[in-house]
C-alpha cells in the first residue's frame, strides 16, 4: 500500500507499493487520468515494488493517487507545503518631516518570523518604530518621520523549515525649511521649500 506524503514545493515525492509477483502491472492514476513516465513524472519497476515519483512538486501536484493492480486499488495523498515567498515587496518611499511612515510585506504562507533591519542593523520596537503582524502581512510604521530616519529598511523573514526571504526599501524624508524674504516695499514674503539631501 503506498503511503500518503508530506513534501516542500520542488522536493520530489515517491509512492511506493508491493506486489506479489514481478511480472504484475501497475498503472498509477489521478483525477481519473492515467499517469505516463515523462518530465512530470517516473514510473519504476524494482522487483516486486512498484514506485511512483513525482519530480519537482508543486502545489498543483496535491491530490489522490491511485495505484490500480488488477481489480485491486490503493490510494494515498500527496500535500505539497509551498515554499516560503514574498508577495509584496517593500517599495522605496519619500516623505516630508512629521509624517507617518508604513512598509508592507506580504508573504504567501502562515507562520513566519520576521527581523526588521535598518542599515543592516536589527531594529527593536520602541515609541517611535511600530512592527505589526495581521495574517500573513507583517509592517512596521515609523511615527514623525524625520532626517535621521533615512535609511535602507530590510525584513528577514523565516519559516519553522529554516527558507528565508527578504525585501528592502529606501526611506527619503523631506526636510521642510522656511524662508522669509524682506521686499523693497516693506513687506515679507514667506517661501516654503522641501529640500531633499
């Protein structure tokens, strides 16, 4: 009988079962379809074991499969645990002083960890740096923005089978300067520029 198996996105899977005679066939099915040797898949007669594998596994590959011997049928399940991956980048952003910064990172699986970084240093929450988790998006707000904020940030994450990914963005803040100018007609003029260093 084969058995059910667990395996990480292009991981190969094997069934393996037994037959009681080298010379019984075994012709291996899913979703009603009969499955051939070929780039997908390897058919291996090895004695009296009969193995499928499934190269290359993919999260389409999940299902029943069925090795057929005769009139006799066993089944087993395949489930494929996707690879860690991140949906949505952090994107590089400008903003003016005193505003409130968000990075977003999306990943496509629950249950991971993750580091935020700025200039490759690790960052700790505090008043001023805000990391939140809701499902699988993970952010960090940075409250009043100002000069010494700019930087490179960088989340690390990592899943319990130890794959890791990250993403970075660059943070700019404007710095907002006022200039009065006195006119030749006694009165002031105020100009207000954002100055990008």
């Amino acid at each position: 009988m084969p058995q059910s198996q667990e395996v990480v996105e292009g991981e190969k899977a094997e069934f393996v079962c037994s037959v009681s005679k080298d010379t019984f066939i075994v012709k291996w099915m899913k979703d009603d379809k009969e499955l051939e040797k070929g780039d997908k898949y390897d058919i291996v007669c090895d004695g009296k074991r009969r193995i499928l594998v499934i190269k290359n596994s993919e999260p389409k590959d999940e299902g029943a499969y069925v090795a057929h011997i005769g009139t006799t049928r066993a089944t087993a399940d395949l489930f494929v645990l996707e690879k860690l991956r991140i949906i949505t980048l952090i994107k590089d952003t400008e903003a003016k002083e005193g505003q409130e910064i968000i990075f977003n990172c999306e990943v496509n699986t629950e249950g991971a960890k993750a580091k935020w970084l700025k200039n490759e240093e690790t960052m700790f929450e505090s008043s001023k740096f805000v990391m939140i988790q809701k499902d699988n998006v993970f952010s960090l707000r940075i409250k009043d923005a100002d000069k010494s904020d700019e930087g490179n940030y960088t989340i690390t994450l990592t899943n319990h089978r130890g794959e890791h990914a990250k993403s970075s963005g660059k943070l700019t803040v404007k710095g907002e300067h006022i200039f009065v100018i006195d006119s030749t007609n006694g009165e002031f003029d105020v100009v207000v520029c954002l100055i990008f260093v």
